[in-house]
C-alpha cells in the first residue's frame, strides 16, 4: 500500500497549478460547446475560484490555446523530427582527470524513475506470489479440518435418538463462515469472497450444533454452539458462542450443487461474471459494512465523492447524512473534511438552506458537546468569517448564535465575541450586520463575566449609530433588550446605561446651536424608549412587596391596553417578568403601594421620580420647539414612560413635576415670555401636552388637556409671546385625528374669547388645523368659527382668518364650501372699509402666492389671477414708498410662484401680463434688480405670444408651457434669491437658448 501511494502521490504532484487552470478552463469550454450546461455548472461549483469567462484568469501570459477538439484532432498529426546522433569518444590519462560534482541530467532521472517502478512492480509481484502461497496453505488445512468435522458430526448423529430427528440439520446448513476481522481496519462483509468460499472452500469455519436448542422470544433460534477457528499459530481454538439466526453478523447460508468441479475450474468459470472491483467505487460497492462503526467508515470514505455530483438544489437532502457521519465518524481528519463539506455544501444558500444547515449544526452540537464543537465547528465558521458571497457571511453570523448554548463559556465570551464583533465593524452587507446583531443578543443571554460589559456596551452603541435601518431594528428587536437583561443583573441600567444615554443626548442639543442632528437624537430616544420594559420590570422585582407576590386562586386578567404594544416579544413587561400572571398580581400590588403607601425605601422607584424625571424635563426645555421630529420624539417616549409605569404613577409623580415648572394656576403673566424666554415658549408645553396628558384618555383626561392648552393659548397672547409651543402642540395632536375634535373645541374657546389678542391666536391656529381635518368637520365646525372671526370687531382678527381661509382653498373640494371662502375673501378685497388696509392686502398677496399653485383651477383662474391683476394696478398708485415696495415684492413672490402653474392663453393676455407690466413699473421705482428678471420675462412671454398666434393653437396644452420652457422657469426660480447679481447678467436669465 505506501508503494501505491508513492505512485499516486507522484502522479498528482505532476499536474502543476497553472496547468489544472488552463485544462479547467478548456474542459469547461468544452462542456458548454456541446450543450452539457448542467455539468458545466456543477463543474464552475467545483471551482469557485477561477472565472471560467476571462482566460487571462487562468494566469498563464501566453494566448488561449485551440479548445479540446481541435486538440484531440490534431494530436495524432504532430510528427517529432528525429534527431542525427553520433558516437563521439575521447581518451584521457586517469590522473588527469579531475573529480566533477555529479549532475543529474534528464536521461538519469528517467532512468531512476524506471528502475524504482521496476523494483515496486517486483515488490508487488513477490507479495502476490507469497498471497498464492498462503492462499493454497489455507486450503488444504481447510479441507483437512472439514474431513474431521464430517467425522465429529457423524459421532454425534450416531447418539442422538430417533426423537430428535426433527433437530438434525442438513449439510448445507451446517456450512457457515463466522467473522473475525478487527473492527479498526474497516469491517466489511466482501461479497467477491462468496463465490471463493463456494470454490476453494477457504476460510470456512465449522460450527458444532448439539441436540439441546435454545428458544426465546427475543432471538427464535438461538442455538449453543461451539466456533472453531484458526489461530495465528494454525491451531484449533474453541469459543463457546451465542448465533441468533436473525442476527446481521450471521453468515447468509446458500445450497451448494452436489458438483465434483475442481476449484480451478469453478473459479475460471466464475470469471467470466464481470464485476468491477479494481475501481475505487467497485471496491466500496464490493463490501458491505456489517456494524454502525463501518457505516460511519464507509459514509466518510464516500461522501466527498457524492457531494459535488449531485444537484445544488437538491444538495441540502445530503445535511442529515454528512451531520451524522460527521458525528460519529472515529478519524478527527475525517470529520473535519465532512463539516467542511457542510459549510461549503451550497454555494450561495437561502434562507431556507440556511436553517436547515443551522438545524444540523445545533443537532450536532448537542450530540457531540462543547468540547468538540469549540474544537470542529468553530474552525469552521472562522475560515468563512470573509467569503465573498454574503450569504456564506450570513450563514456564519447566524451560526455564532444558534451555537451560542453549546459553546464553553469562556469561548462564548472570548472568541465568538470578537468574531461577531469583526463582522459589526467591517461587513459590508445589511443582512450579515442584521444576523450578528442578533446573535449577539443571544450572546449576550450566556455571557456571565462582568468584565465583558463595557465592550457590549461599545457594540450597543456601534449597532445604534449603524447606517442600515434593518441593522438598528435589529438591536431594538432583540440586542437592546438582552444587554438591557445583563445590564439589570449586574446593576449597571440605572447607574450606568441610562444616565449614559441621556448624557448623550444631552450633548447633541448642546451642539445643535449650530444644527441639530436629528437622526441620531432620534436613535438614542428609540434606545431610550426600548429600556422603559426592563427599567419598569427592575422596579417591580426590587419592590417591598417583590417577596409578597404569590400566585393564588385566581389572577386578574391585565387589560389589554394597559402597556403599549411591545417592538418585539422581548420587550413585553410580562416576558421580562416570566409569566403574565405572574405580572398580574405585580401590578396589583404596585398600584395598591402608589396609592397608600407611598415610595419609602424603594430605592429603584425613587431613583426614577428624583434623577430620572428631572434630568428629562431640564433636558426637554433646551429643546428648539420648531424642531418637529425632535418634539415628536420626546412625546413618545414620555408617553411610553407614562403608560408603562402606570396611571397612578402619572398623576402623582409625572404631572406634577411639569406642572411645577409650567406655574400655570398663576394669573399673572410671565413677564419673561414676552421676550421668548418663558418655559410656556420652550418645547416643554407641546410635550407635556402631547407625552403626558395624552397617555390617558378617559374624560377628565381629555378637560385636563383642554383646560391646559386652553391655558397656554391665553397666557401667550396675552403677553404677545411667540406662539410656536402652541402650533407644536397643534401640529403634533392634529396628526391624530381622535384629537380633532379636543382641538376645535379650544379654538372655539379662543374664538369667543373677550380679548381680541386671543381670538387673533384662535384664527391663526386654524391654519393649521385645516389640513387634517376632515371636511365634513371643516363645513360643521371651522368654516363658521372663521366666518364668525371675519366679522369680528378688530381689524386684526379678520386679517387673522385669511390664511386659514386660503388653506381651506388648497384642500377642501366641495363646490359650496369653495364658494362661502370666495364670497369671503372677495368680501375683504372689494369692501371699501379694506381699500386702505395695507396689512390685509400684505396677508393676500401672500396667501395667493402659497395656496394658487395647488388650489382648484376654477378658483386661481377666475378669483386669485384677476384680483393680483387689480392689486397690481393698484399698488401702482400708492404714494407710500415703503408700502408700494412690500406690496411689490409680495406680488413678485406670487408671480413667480404661480408662473409654474397651466394658465389659459386668454388669462395670461388678459390678467397674467398686464399684471406683470404694472409690476414692472413698480420696480423701474423701488427696485431695478427686480425689474431686470420681470422685463426679460414679460419679453419672452410676449415673444412666444406671437408665435402662438402665427401657429395653430393646441388644444390640450395651456399657454403656459409653451411660453415658459422649463429651462426658463428653473434659471428664474433660481435667480430670485439671487438679486444682488448684476443687471448685465440678470438681462440674460430669460434669453432663448441658440
């Protein structure tokens, strides 16, 4: 066998690298000239890493060679010129001749070579002469011990009574082989040595049975016998066995014909049955394993030779076979190959491919244990922790999780750590980051060395500021809450996690002078958010009652809407706690505490009323209130917090410390908030409002925050302090429409207010309330609120409701409804009282220019292009400079706004032109800059005017879009703000492209 080897070893280091490249290459290009796509994939699978499309690939620095059939057709023209030799001899002294280093040269290694084969083909012959030998030996001593057995068991018949002839067994019975073959050297039954025994009757042992048979339910014939066997000295050996019959060791039994052919014969006519066994596949196909160990062997030994020819769709039904030989297989080598094939079996697996590969990998885990799961899976994950394919990458991340259990803690903490730790950092993919941030929440749940805490902390973090939004859902889903667990068993969530992630967010409002992040203030809100479940359940295991909570009789059903829905099972209080009913009698007695016996000494809770709560609310004041995602955002989370800890807890906890701040029962104003200063103008008042007071809403819930907006609205208009905490709280309430109603009736409290400076902030409000509101409740309930408010006595308040009328225009499409706001507006344009009103026209002007592009074509044609006009040409009469230059630049802004806009030709020569030339006066005036952009517009208009008339109008397309090229309305849209350009440029803004 190592002669064997030696030859085989010689052959395959003949193929060199580069060549087995190129011969790849070629065999592939052949296999798909002939059409055999499916082994020509199968055969790209086996070489992974070699582009069978680009021969430059291969690496040899010469042209692509013919393909194989031009090869093979050519190989036999080839002709090798012979080469003239002659004999050349020379004579030299010996003594002159001096000692050369010896130098093999070709011919010598050839002939080396052939005398070593020469001398393995003798060694091989001379081992087959001593096997013959052998073989006749054992033959004859076979023969020899037959006669006797024949003798003995005549013996033995001959003193049985007539009884027991039903007992007798007849000779072909009696002619059995028994095993005996060390199962270390792979035991087989060979099926090539049936018909040797059947010819040359080698190897035959005979069995003695005596009268006395032994029956038993579990083997039916059981017989005593006694084994003869042969020993290494050639002498006879007695072993008292136990056959069962049915027994897989037991030797099948055949008649033999009552023939007188010599062996010889009988062999050479059995020849003639043509069986491959040479081949390495006739070998295993001619040996049966009779033992669990020798499947194991024989499955090792043929597995790598199935795998790859067998379909990639179909590669995972072999999972099963190669886990359990991989399992049981006796050689660390072996099952090292096999658990490689695993990892490799498929080249890209799916999701599914990858459970089921996950499913054996745990399987085998469990059978084998930590130990060789540390020392044979492990490995393997290590060497695909940067594969090119993803999905290897992915198989491996989720392999670090599903493993977690079965791995020696140590590992756990140590190297799959840093290995799902490499992955987080330097994968580029979001399904691999997604799949290590979920094994490492499951890490995290075997983890118990406290020192390991700061770099979980540092992956929470890492995982947090993640660019993949699948990447930061995951470790809301499932990393936060598992640290969090971790977090709260080593004492570190209320000392250490929380402050720190409120220390950052703190940071990031200190730097947002100069821009707010919003992104990440919003990350870390959501983190902050995910810990509520584990803080509050934290509170109820260190409550004074914790030791109280018993489950007893029956337990009360907890409401369903009593914590908000959970992100994942994880965060569900009750999964933390360990069961509902468990939780159940938790909050009884939590809220029986709250309401009787107060906090005392319980240091969790108070921890939460005294640091958590007040460092939140100074936080929430240095918030900028137009910020609309940052207040969106703090609201949600103190309405998390409020629902979770309960309404008790709110009441008594919560609220107050807002209402300590906001000093709202004072009738006196803050003097401060006329200046912007005042805490009723920070973003504290729409938080209270949409966090606190709406996490319940039950009625006296819902006066409350009534009464508090109510309150707010008041006292700003009063001290003539900015109202944008009160549009926040608008805006953030009127994005659900279970509010709409709550907050038309505060308006209307402001509309019926007896200070004009209120009902002035109740008709702004409206604006933006507009919006969200339904028109049926638009109809019922703010149409006659602003009609009310256009009547009212003061000025201002009538001005107040143009740009709620003017939203009303931009989104309501009932007809009547339209119809009142026009009969409205047109009221404030034509009624002489308004002719003077410098502020309402302003307030106009400036809703036509917001609304007109996206209000109904019926309204801007025949109300809002005809009265700019007028506006237009009355403005070209004031006296008032500075009045006619705000009138003028607020006419600019609508011009230009509703340039975009499909206008009928006869609009735009009747009212968009004329409009333009009167504004165009205005600003010969007030402001040249402006006149240059509205001269070389009103040019161009006119131009393409022209040419329109000379044309055949279209009918399907507006005046609009072919007077104004898009080129032109995005140059002037873009010069607008730019009005500081010299006249010389801004004359070529309109000119026609040449």
């Amino acid at each position: 066998m190592m002669v064997i080897g030696r030859l085989m070893n010689g052959w395959q280091e003949a193929v060199k690298p580069l060549e087995k490249r190129a011969l790849n290459f070629l065999v592939n290009e052949y296999l798909l000239k002939i059409n055999y796509k499916l082994t020509s994939i199968t055969f790209s699978d086996e070489n992974d890493d070699q582009d069978f499309e680009l021969w430059d690939d291969v690496g040899l620095n010469i042209p692509k060679p013919p393909d194989l059939l031009q090869m093979y057709r050519e190989y036999g023209s080839h002709a090798t010129s012979s080469k003239e030799m002659k004999d050349v001899a020379v004579q030299a002294e010996p003594g002159d001749l001096e000692e050369l280093p010896s130098v093999e040269e070709p011919a010598t290694l050839q002939q080396l070579q052939l005398e070593e084969q020469t001398k393995i083909v003798q060694e091989l012959q001379d081992q087959l002469h001593v096997l013959n030998n052998e073989k006749i030996s054992l033959s004859l001593q076979i023969r020899q011990l037959k006669s006797e057995i024949e003798t003995l068991k005549r013996q033995s018949l001959a003193a049985v009574p007539t009884t027991t002839d039903s007992m007798v067994h007849s000779p072909a019975m009696t002619e059995q082989v028994p095993e005996n073959r060390p199962v270390d050297s792979g035991e087989y039954l060979d099926i090539r040595s049936f018909e040797r025994n059947s010819c040359s009757e080698e190897k035959e042992v005979s069995t003695t049975y005596p009268k006395d048979t032994i029956t038993d339910s579990t083997c039916p014939s059981v017989t005593s016998v006694t084994a003869t066997t042969l020993t290494t000295n050639n002498k006879k050996e007695i072993e008292p066995a136990i056959v069962c019959s049915k027994s897989i060791h037991e030797r099948v039994q055949f008649d033999k014909p009552n023939r007188t052919l010599s062996p010889a014969f009988h062999q050479a006519l059995m020849s003639f049955c043509r069986m491959a066994t040479d081949s390495r596949l006739g070998a295993e196909v001619s040996r049966i394993a009779d033992s669990e160990q020798c499947v194991m062997l024989m499955l090792g030994r043929c597995l790598p030779h199935i795998v790859p020819n067998v379909l990639l769709a179909k590669r995972e039904e072999l999972i099963p076979l190669i886990l359990c030989t991989a399992c049981l297989h006796p050689e660390p080598k072996e099952r090292d190959q096999l658990l490689h094939i695993l990892f490799n079996l498929i080249k890209r697996p799916d999701d599914e491919q990858r459970q089921m590969i996950l499913t054996g990998c745990v399987a085998f885990a469990q059978h084998v244990g930590p130990t060789r799961v540390e020392a044979e899976l492990l490995p393997q994950c290590w060497e695909q922790i940067n594969h090119k394919y993803p999905e290897r990458r992915l198989l491996v991340a989720e392999a670090c999780g599903a493993l977690a259990p079965y791995l020696p803690k140590e590992i756990r903490s140590s190297l799959v750590l840093s290995m799902l730790q490499q992955m987080l950092t330097e994968d580029k993919a979001d399904l691999v980051r997604e799949a290590v941030i979920k094994s490492l929440g499951i890490i995290m749940a075997y983890i118990d060395d406290p020192d390991k805490y700061l770099q979980g902390f540092e992956l929470q973090m890492s995982a947090l500021n993640d660019p993949s939004e699948r990447v930061i859902n995951a470790t809301h889903q499932v990393f936060l809450p598992a640290f969090a667990a971790w977090t709260t068993e080593l004492g570190k969530l209320q000392s250490h996690l929380i402050p720190t992630l409120l220390s950052n967010i703190e940071k990031i409002l200190r730097d947002g002078e100069h821009g707010l992040d919003d992104h990440k203030l919003h990350l870390y809100l959501s983190a902050m958010q995910s810990l509520i479940p584990p803080l509050f359940a934290l509170v109820l295991k260190n409550a004074p009652f914790a030791s109280k909570a018993k489950l007893q009789g029956e337990v009360p059903q907890i409401e369903v809407t009593r914590f908000p829905r959970p992100a994942s099972p994880l965060q569900d209080v009750a999964t933390i706690i360990g069961s509902r009913e468990q939780l159940s009698v938790l909050l009884q007695l939590y809220d029986n505490q709250l309401e009787h016996e107060g906090t005392t000494g319980w240091e969790n809770l108070l921890w939460v009323v005294n640091q958590l709560l007040p460092q939140l609310i100074e936080t929430v004041g240095k918030i900028n209130v137009t910020s609309t995602s940052c207040v969106h955002d703090f609201s949600r989370y103190f309405w998390r917090l409020c629902r979770t800890f309960g309404k008790i807890f709110t009441n008594t906890k919560v609220k107050p410390q807002f209402q300590e701040i906001l000093r709202l029962s004072e009738e006196a104003v803050d003097v401060s908030a006329t200046a912007g200063n005042g805490v009723l103008t920070k973003a504290t008042v729409p938080i209270y409002a949409t966090g606190v007071l709406t996490s319940y809403n039950q009625e006296e819930d819902r006066k409350l925050l009534v009464g508090f907006l109510e309150d707010v609205m008041t006292t700003l208009s009063l001290s003539h302090a900015p109202l944008d905490s009160l549009k926040a709280s608008f805006v953030e309430l009127g994005a659900n429409p279970a509010y709409h109603e709550l907050l038309l009736t505060v308006l209307w409290y402001g509309v019926v207010h007896t200070s004009a400076l209120v009902r002035c902030t109740a008709a702004r409000m409206f604006e933006l309330l507009v919006k969200g509101v339904n028109e049926t409740l638009v109809a019922q309930r703010v149409v006659p609120a602003l009609i009310t408010l256009s009547s009212d006595p003061e000025i201002s308040v009538r001005i107040a409701t143009i740009p709620a009328f003017g939203t009303i225009m931009e989104t309501v499409t009932q007809r009547e409804l339209l119809e009142r706001v026009k009969m409205q507006l047109a009221s404030f344009l034509e009624d002489p009282q308004y002719h003077d009103q410098h502020s309402l026209h302003m307030e106009i002007i400036k809703t036509f220019g917001r609304v007109g592009p996206n209000a109904e074509p019926r309204f801007r044609d025949e109300f809002v292009l005809p009265n700019l006009h007028k506006l237009a040409i009355s403005n070209n009469q004031k006296a008032v400079d500075t009045k006619r230059l705000d009138i003028a630049i607020q006419l600019f802004e609508a011009y230009s706004a509703l340039s975009c806009c499909f206008i009928s030709e006869e609009l735009m020569v009747c009212h968009f032109l004329p409009g333009l030339k009167c504004l165009r006066t205005d600003m010969e005036h007030l402001s040249p800059e402006h006149e240059v952009i509205l001269g070389s517009m009103i040019k161009e208009c006119e131009q393409k005017v022209e040419n329109r008339t000379v044309q055949e109008p279209q009918s399907s397309m507006s005046i609009a879009a072919s007077l104004v090229s898009e080129d032109t309305k995005t140059r002037f849209l873009n010069k607008m703000g730019q009005l500081s350009t010299s006249g010389a440029m801004l004359a070529n803004v309109f000119q026609r492209k040449k």
